[in-house]
C-alpha cells in the first residue's frame, strides 16, 4: 500500500501466479506484490466485521493499552 492508501501504484499478480518467473522478478526488484485473489472476499469481508466488532468492544470496556497521545494497542481475536 502507498502512503496515501492506494495499491493502484503497486505490482499485482493473481495467487497462481507466484510460480511464474516473472512474477518472481518483479517480486525481487520491487520487494512487494499485491496478490489479488489470496484471500476470498466473503472470508475478508468477515474478517472486517469481526475486527470491528473486537474494536468497539475493546474501546468501550477500556480493553486497550494506552501507548502514545490519542493512540491505543488492542488486540484483535483471531478465531476460526
């Protein structure tokens, strides 16, 4: 991700892809690859609203390490 969020800037390959000497080469002069099918969007889409949810709860209940002005550690679950 670039500092202002985007990936359009970034080299891309789908997950069968990775074997491809080519792919290896970009991976190699760039150091990054945005893998466009690794995870399945209903499985990130669960994620987000699990992680979401971890976050509201923590915030609520005071479940966070304080570790700078205006910035909070939590712990996110990983479950499933």
């Amino acid at each position: 991700m670039t500092q202002d969020g985007s990936t359009q800037l970034l080299p891309s390959c789908r997950l069968d892809q990775l074997n491809d000497k080519a792919t290896q080469k970009t991976f190699e002069k760039t150091g990054c690859l945005l893998i466009s099918d690794f995870l399945p969007l209903d499985l990130l889409a669960a994620l987000k609203t699990q992680a979401e949810a971890s976050f509201e709860t923590s915030t609520q209940s005071g479940n966070f390490v304080k570790v700078g002005h205006k910035r909070r550690m939590i712990t996110l679950p990983i479950k499933d």
